[in-house]
C-alpha cells in the first residue's frame, strides 16, 4: 500500500473536526448500512463506504446494539463503532419529588415521554401489579414510588422505571425497621400515613407533630380533616391532577 493511500484511508477514519459538540445518534432494528448513513449525514464520519468496510473488516457490523448513542465529531471511525457496539446508551433523567403521588407522577412520565398518563395510572391501579408489589390488597400503588432522581435509556420500559422506583423505596425501608417489612398491612398503613402527611407540609420538622395528630385522630376513629385526603379523593374521582378544592368539596360527605 502507498503512502499516499495509507494517509487517504488515515484522514477517511479520523474525526471530522475538532468540535466536542454531542449528536445524538439511535440505532434501530435494521441493516447496518442505515446507521452509517446516518452518521454521514450528520457528518460524524467522512467516508460510509470505508467506514462499512472497517465495520466488516473488525466485525462490529455484527455487533452493534440498538439503543441511543452520544456521538461527537472529535470522534474516529474506530471510537465510534466501538461506543456503537458498547451498548452504553445515553442515559437520561427522571426526577420524583418528593410528596407527589400517581397522578402527579403520571404526567411526569407522560412528559419524558415514557409512557401516557393513562396507560401510567392504569397500570399503577391494576390489582395484579399491586398484588405482585405489595404484596397485600389494596387500590394501588400509591406511597411505593420512591421520590429520587432515577437513571433510565429510551428503551426501557414504563414498568421496568416503576419497579426500580418500588425497589428503591424497600431498600430504604430496610435501613428502618424490619417490623415494617415483615408485617405487609402494617407497611401498608404506615405508607399511607406518611404520604398524607407528607402532602400536609413541606417543612420536615413539622411532620412527627402532624404525624402525631392524625395518629391520635385514628385512634379515636375522628376524621383526619385534611385537605389533601379531599384532593385524592377527587383526584380518584376524576382520574387527574386536581390543584385546588372549593367549600363545597370539603363539605361534601
């Protein structure tokens, strides 16, 4: 091979700047040579037919996992088949906050795009899911989504993101108490006392005290009168997120 080709195919494989700018880059079910495409089109490669040629001399048209890539042009043909085929997919954000519940939750996920707020609610009230999660009866899944900041790749899937949201919120319940974990009705009754006072104040060091009160108001079987107790109720009533209350939805009976 003459130098001249040598520094030809060199230049053909190299980056084709300096920009560290990211392209984001998703690889489908398909043919190979549609990635490539794609990558010379958005000018990450110079040459799709010798950046096909050096995919099927090293194998990695074999190899390539679908999924979303960040590609930048400071990137060699070499660099880029071997992210192609990593699988290392751009990994994406979901934050929870704390105090919100499904409906809340569901139009987050309705956001990002993971899934419709109603396919989200349906499956998070589906007695099955709650059964196999819970573990006990109840009306759903309410309380067991963990507020945090979550990792997750497009082709995850919305129960895949809900489980690890579940899990997360057992780890931390095993750093409590194991009574908790032990007993499913107990757990259960706690998780709905916290999420209620939880929407009662944003101000931790007001929670034992409210706690407290709505304890006592239980244990003399009084009603809570709390206004977040009456949204959810109209949130369940109506399906959706509701922000406000008027006089006639705290008297109704």
């Amino acid at each position: 091979m003459g130098i001249a080709t040598a520094i030809f195919i060199y230049h053909s494989f190299g980056p084709t700047s300096s920009s560290q700018e990211k392209i984001i880059i998703e690889v489908q079910q398909g043919p190979f040579g549609r990635v490539s495409q794609e990558l010379e089109q958005k000018g990450l490669i110079k040459n799709k037919r010798l950046f096909d040629f050096l995919a099927h001399v090293f194998g990695y048209d074999s190899k390539i996992k679908i999924g979303e890539y960040e590609v930048s042009k400071d990137m060699s043909a070499r660099e880029i088949l071997e992210l192609l085929a990593s699988g290392k997919n751009l990994q994406r954000t979901l934050t929870i906050p704390e105090g919100y519940n499904i409906f809340e939750i569901a139009e987050i996920f309705e956001l990002k795009n993971i899934s419709k707020k109603e396919d989200f609610l349906k499956f998070v009230q589906d007695p099955k899911n709650v059964q196999k999660y819970v573990g006990i009866s109840a009306a759903s899944l309410e309380g067991y989504l963990y507020p945090d900041t979550y990792y997750y790749t497009k082709q995850m899937k919305m129960d895949e993101i809900i489980e690890a949201m579940i899990k997360n919120l057992n780890k931390n319940l095993d750093n409590i108490s194991n009574r908790i974990n032990a007993d499913k009705k107990l757990r259960h009754r706690i998780i709905t006392l916290a999420s209620v006072v939880e929407k009662e104040t944003g101000a931790p060091e007001e929670r034992p005290v409210i706690a407290s009160v709505f304890y006592n108001r239980l244990a003399k079987k009084m009603k809570l009168q709390s206004d977040p107790t009456i949204i959810y109720g109209l949130e369940i009533q109506r399906g959706g997120v509701v922000k406000n209350i008027r006089k006639a939805d705290i008297l109704s009976p």
